[in-house]
C-alpha cells in the first residue's frame, strides 16, 4: 500500500510564490508516488474573520490554484476541510489530550495573536485542528513549507500522546520539506517570511499578479549595497531572490553558482522576473480556464469528499472505541 500524503492550504489572501515554492509545486513532485489528499482547510481560515462571500469564492479559487497548479483530481483527492465532518470532530478529542501550554507556545499563535483585540479560543486551537487533518487519514507524510513545522511537532506529539495513553491509534507523520524554497522572505524586506497577510505593496508576487506587476515588484526587491553577487557573501534578500529562481529553475548549487558570480543586481532581479514570469504564464492561462467552470469545480470537490470521507469515519471510530466514547 503507498503511504498516504496529506497536506492543505487556508483559502485567505492571495497565494503567493512562497507558497508554491514551499508547498504547491512539491505536491505535483509526488503526487503519482503516494496516495495523497490535499485540503482546503476552511475551518482553519474562520480562525481569524472571513467575509462569508469572499471566503466561499476563495474556496472555489484555492481548488482552481491546485488544478491549473498540475495536480490531477484522477490521482489525488483534492477536497473542502468542512465537507468532512470528521475533522471538527476528531479535533475535539484531541483537544483533550493537548496541553493547554503546547498551544500557547506555537509561534504563529502568538504572533497572529498579538495583532488581534480579542483572541478567539479557534486561533488557540488551530494546531490541534491542523492535528486532527492529518491524523484522521494516518499520514505519513506531509509536505509543507518551513513555517508549519513548529504544527508538525507538535501533531507527532499529540499522536505520540494519545498512543501512549489509549493505545497505538495513530501513524506519527514525517514532515517534508523542499530542498529550496522551503522559506521565501518577503520582497520589501527579506527578513521577514513572505505571507499573505503583509500588506506591503512590493511584498509579495501573488500567483495571479499580471506580468507587469510582477515583473515591477521583483525590480523593487530590497537587495544591498553590494554591486554585485557574491553567492558566498550575499545578504539575505540577495539570497531570497537566488532561491526564488533556483526553485523555478531547478538549477543545481554549481550551476547557480557560475550563471551568477559577479553578476550585476539590476540584471539579476531581471533574470529572475523572466523567470517567474515564464512559469506563471500559463500556470495564469490553466486557472482562467478551470475557474470559468464553476460545475467540474464542484465535482472534483464532491469527488474528493466522497472519496476520503469514509477513511476519516473509520478513524473517528475507531478513536471512540479506544476512548470508551459511545459508538
Ligand atoms: P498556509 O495556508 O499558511 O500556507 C500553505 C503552505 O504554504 C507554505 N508557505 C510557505 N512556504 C515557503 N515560503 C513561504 N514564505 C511560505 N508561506 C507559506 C506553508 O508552509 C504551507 O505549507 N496551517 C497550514 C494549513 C494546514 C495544513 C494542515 C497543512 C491546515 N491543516 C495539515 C498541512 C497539513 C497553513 O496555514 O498553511
């Protein structure tokens, strides 16, 4: 039997190249060498408040990315976090084998926090959430960027938890992370991690920005002062845009290397502009396409549902049988 991958994205914002480079484009790798279902994690984006219209097209857009991205709804369930009401429901039990502590630890909770009045118990709970989505299926792998392993730890240490206490239950998952791009910084200033919620105008290239713009916000990127690339000595926003074409590019270290040394910064951020620009294009072209046909969207999500719904029943079930919960 392959193992099972299992990975999602939250349908707010713009996604952006970081995260294509750290999730999405992984996901089409390996997509035909495991059996792999990729969400699209609703409950968790109502963490924080959504416009009710918005997040319901940004579900639909999200579904559209993965698709125009090369993911194959034939080989992949690609499916909507609330059309499986397994995962709310196998949360709550784990909820209540997670230390309150382990959550108020989780860096994203406490910088997504302090920007918030009032901090709903949901934000608190995200990564038990995100817990619950990966252990209802067994996974044994989950590809991610950088910035989830902190959630990744912290759900092997909830399986490891619960196992103990109740018996083995779960698969305690791998993460995996990409060789390059698994931390893209933002554009305006790279020692912050590119993000959708940064509202900076030159921080991030989305992947739906038009050409221009794109090719606009890489010429702007913050560099240094430095006339040109050392790749031994350059700075961290030199760095980002060298990742950036690498991951594109596929490029290895040596070959970076020699096409770059010494080479000036304006010529460097046009090359990678020109880059971004050539794998964007008709990434842009597929998701015109699929986002006009609102009905095969609806069937690829039903499909998926369908399809992974009665592997997280089996779990649920099983769970309630090693709690002693009525079944
Ligand atoms: P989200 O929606 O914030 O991000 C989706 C994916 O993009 C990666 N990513 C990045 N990678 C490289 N550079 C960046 N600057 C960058 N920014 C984001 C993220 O690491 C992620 O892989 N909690 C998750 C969603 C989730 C999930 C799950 C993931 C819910 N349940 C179960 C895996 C398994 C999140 O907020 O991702």
């Amino acid at each position: 039997m392959k193992t099972r991958v299992f990975s999602g994205m939250q349908p707010t914002g713009n996604l952006h190249i970081g995260n294509y480079l750290g999730a999405l484009k992984n996901w089409v790798r390996i997509q035909h060498d495991y059996e792999c279902i990729f969400c699209i994690v609703d409950l968790h984006a109502v963490t924080l408040y959504q416009e009710p219209g918005e997040l319901r097209a940004k579900i639909a857009e999200i579904a559209a990315l993965y698709l125009a991205a090369g993911i194959d709804p034939q080989v992949c369930s690609i499916m909507v976090q609330s059309a499986v009401p397994a995962h709310a429901e196998l949360a709550w039990m784990l909820t209540c084998v997670t230390p309150v502590g382990w959550l108020e630890r989780m860096t994203q909770y406490k910088t997504k926090a302090a920007k918030q009045e009032s901090v709903s118990d949901g934000l608190l709970q995200y990564p038990v959430l995100m817990a619950a989505d990966i252990l209802l299926y067994q996974a044994g792998i989950v590809p991610v960027g950088e910035d989830q392993a902190q959630h990744l730890e912290l759900t092997r240490d909830v399986a490891q938890r619960f196992n103990s206490l109740y018996g083995d239950t779960f698969v305690v998952p791998g993460t995996s992370l990409p060789a390059v791009g698994a931390r893209i910084m933002g554009l305006d200033d790279p020692t912050q991690k590119m993000s959708k919620s940064a509202t900076g105008q030159n921080h991030a290239v989305a992947l739906l920005d038009p050409p221009d713009k794109i090719r606009k916000t890489i010429m702007r990127a913050t560099t240094d002062s430095s006339p040109g690339v050392d790749p031994e000595t350059a700075g961290p926003g030199v760095l980002n845009l060298l990742a950036i074409y690498q991951a594109f590019s596929g490029d290895g270290d040596d070959e970076m290397k020699r096409h770059f040394a010494g080479m000036r910064y304006g010529e460097l951020k046009k090359q990678v502009a020109e880059m971004v620009v050539t794998h964007l294009e008709p990434f842009q072209q597929r998701y015109r396409q699929i986002i006009s046909d609102p009905g095969y969207l609806a069937a690829v999500l039903r499909d998926g549902a369908a399809r992974v719904a009665p592997i997280a029943n089996d779990t649920v079930r099983l769970v309630k049988q090693r709690m002693g919960l009525y079944t």
